[in-house]
C-alpha cells in the first residue's frame, strides 16, 4: 500500500474501549473508519450513522465483504485469538486490545497465522505507548543518568468497581486485574528496562467475595542485565496514586478529589448483576448513554495519559513521566522536559503511528506479536508464583532495543 494512501480500518467490538480508541483514529491522518462487527443490531446501526460505515455482525462478514486493510480487535479477551486468525487468514493486518490472549498457546497461534500471512499483528493499546514514557525510555536507553537500576510503578484504582459483564470478574475468561491491568505495567517497566525479564516474584489477593476475580497483586521482576522492577496495583477503590499525579486521571482529564470511592457507591446503588450489566451497556454504542458521534472527545487534549506513578532509577539521577513530559531528578536539582501535546483525548494515536509506520515500510512494529507474547508470558508467571508461592523463570522474552531501530 502507498504510504499517501488512508488505511481503512474494521473495528470489531462496538463497547466501551472501541469509545475510547475513536478520537485517535478519527484525527489521525492515515487511518479512516470503513467498517465495523458486534452482534447488536442496535450498535451497529449507531455505528454506522456515525461513520457512514459499512457494519456486520460477524467478524468473517468485516473481512469478507468489507473494504477493510486493518482489523481493530476490542472484542472480549478471551475471543481475540479465534479473530486475530480470523483476520490473519483473511490477509487483514491486525491491532489487538491488551490482553494480546489468555494463554501463550494462543499467542502462539496468532503469532504463527500472522507469519503465514505475511500480515502485521500489533498488540496495544497500552501505556507504553503514551508520550512521557516514550520521552523516558529515550532518556535512560540515552546514557546521560548512567545505568537503570530499577523502577517502581504502582497504580491504586478503582478498576474492579467499573460496571463489569459477567466474563470481566472471571480470571480465565481474561477477566480482573491480571490481564487487563497488569499487562500495561508490564509492557511499560519492559520497555523501559530492555524487554528481558529473567524471573517473577509475586503475591496477589482477592479482597472482594462478590468480586472473586483477583483485585491486587504485588510483584518483583529481575531483568537480565540486573536491573529489577516492582509493581504494585489495588483496584478496589480506595487509595487513588491519581493524588501523586497532581489529580489528573490515566487518561488526561482533570479529576474530582471528591470523587474518591465513587464508583463502589454507585455499583451499591444496583440491584445486581443485571442492573450492572445494562448500565456497562448503556455506554457502549447503541446504548442510552452513549452520544454517538457527540461521544467521541471528552474536550479538547489536556494532558497525556499515564497508568498510576512511575519512577525509573539510573545510577546518576531519577526519571519520571509527567502528565506533560518528563522529570529529571539529579544532582543538579529537578527539570522538566515537555513532550508534544495530545493529538486527541484520549490519546491512543502513538498504536495507529506505528501501525502506520510498519505498513509503510518505515519502520517494524515495536509492539508485535513476540512482544505481546512476551508480556502475556509475565502476566502468566504472575499468577504461577502467587499460587505457587516460588520464584518463575522465564524463557520466551524478547528485547525492545531492536525493535525501535
């Protein structure tokens, strides 16, 4: 395809995260919106009013009939394997959502109808994409602070009390913080180290009896070059690291201080699963509170996303993304270097940049399939040594270094 030419692109799954990925595509200047795949007719048919967009309820229709480069996948996690190949064996390059797949035998399998098809296979979206950690990791892979030591990256939220279907709350359906959170620390602290983690020491908790999926987790890395990583997240809607980002939210709004404790309030306020499920519906397209193309910005681009706090440690200084860029902690005090502002809000158009780039011959994809299956390997090994109660080895990581060249 010619890099002046738009790539069209299919999106499969018309809920919540397809919201939020759309001011990204609809302001970026090499991807347009041609189709669209959900099962509810009511979706669809918003969908399709909004963008002018052909719709079909079923992913092998997108493919088939069409006119579709790429194929969004922000279908439940544990249906991306069974669409990525779908998409893959149709010759249709492939974004999948976090997570890439609930096991490695299905990365493998994704992994392998990409390589058969000689398609690009992206996993994203996650925070290593955002701006300040891209800044971050230019500054440490630069030398200038010394050698990484470690990082520290911790997130409390209140993910676990967002309306949640049924299949969100099940650990194996992809469900809870292991493969929904977890695998933007762990994209972002490997990223930031190289990409080899060596072993994994963890302990996770379940808190929550009508929430039963694991809600926090406590976990060590060991990279092969001896630097090391922890990663703490609490999602059960209490403490809030947003107060360590000067009250701005993961995806760049200004928050609330009164807010704290919000959504436990307003799930109480249900009358069950049902009531829960409808109103998470309800925001989705084709739901009663969704605004169609209205819904698409929360406002104009204010700050970059971030995932809670995040802090790498080099030998000669300190390193932390900013909601604006990054800040440098050394001997000579503390600076600020900006990034360029948000092109969108949310801003998720760094995954459709490198999509972008790879089709165009500029560049390989940095967060391919290996990567997604090196990262999905970590959240695997995660949940091993918190049950197991052992440190996990590993042996399928790949690094970042010669995928950034």
């Amino acid at each position: 395809m010619s890099a002046s030419l738009k790539s069209r692109l299919g999106v499969v799954g018309l809920g919540g995260a397809t919201s939020q990925i759309l001011p990204s595509i609809v302001t970026h200047p090499n991807f347009m919106i041609s189709a669209g795949a959900d099962p509810r007719p009511e979706a669809r048919a918003q969908f399709a009013n909004t963008f002018g967009a052909s719709v079909f309820e079923t992913v092998e229709e997108l493919c088939t009939k069409g006119s579709v480069d790429v194929v969004y996948i922000a279908a439940p996690s544990h249906l991306h394997m069974e669409i990525a190949v779908l998409a893959a064996n149709q010759g249709k390059h492939v974004i999948v959502e976090k997570p890439m797949a609930i096991s490695l035998r299905e990365c493998d399998l994704m992994i392998d109808a990409a390589r058969a098809n000689r398609i690009h296979l992206m996993v994203g979206h996650t925070h290593a994409f955002n701006a300040p950690v891209l800044k971050a990791r230019e500054i440490i892979s630069s030398g200038e602070l010394g050698r990484l030591s470690m990082i520290t990256s911790m997130n409390f939220n209140d993910y676990l009390y967002r309306p949640r279907w049924s299949h969100e709350l099940q650990t194996e359906m992809g469900g809870g913080i292991i493969y929904n959170q977890v695998p933007h620390q762990v994209d972002v602290v490997r990223m930031l180290a190289g990409g080899l983690v060596s072993s994994v020491r963890s302990a996770m908790w379940a808190h929550d009896g009508e929430r039963r999926t694991e809600g926090s987790h406590l976990t060590f890395l060991q990279f092969e070059d001896g630097s090391a990583a922890s990663m703490t997240i609490s999602a059960y809607d209490f403490f809030d690291t947003d107060e360590f980002n000067f009250w701005v939210g993961e995806l760049g709004e200004k928050k609330d201080v009164d807010r704290h404790g919000s959504a436990r309030r307003l799930l109480s306020g249900l009358d069950g699963a049902q009531a829960e499920s409808q109103l998470k519906l309800s925001r989705s397209f084709g739901g009663a509170g969704h605004a169609g193309v209205q819904g698409l910005s929360r406002g104009q681009p204010t700050h970059h996303a971030h995932f809670g706090f995040l802090l790498a440690s080099c030998t000669l200084g300190d390193v932390r993304p900013s909601n604006d860029g990054v800040l440098i902690y050394s001997s000579e005090g503390c600076r600020h270097v900006p990034v360029s502002a948000p092109r969108a809000f949310p801003e998720k158009s760094g995954v459709f940049d490198e999509m972008h780039e790879a089709i165009a011959g500029i560049r390989p994809l940095r967060h391919d399939g290996q990567w997604g299956r090196a990262t999905q390997e970590v959240c695997e090994a995660i949940r091993i040594s918190a049950r197991e109660k052992r440190e996990v080895f590993l042996s399928r990581q790949v690094p970042f270094d010669i995928r950034s060249a």
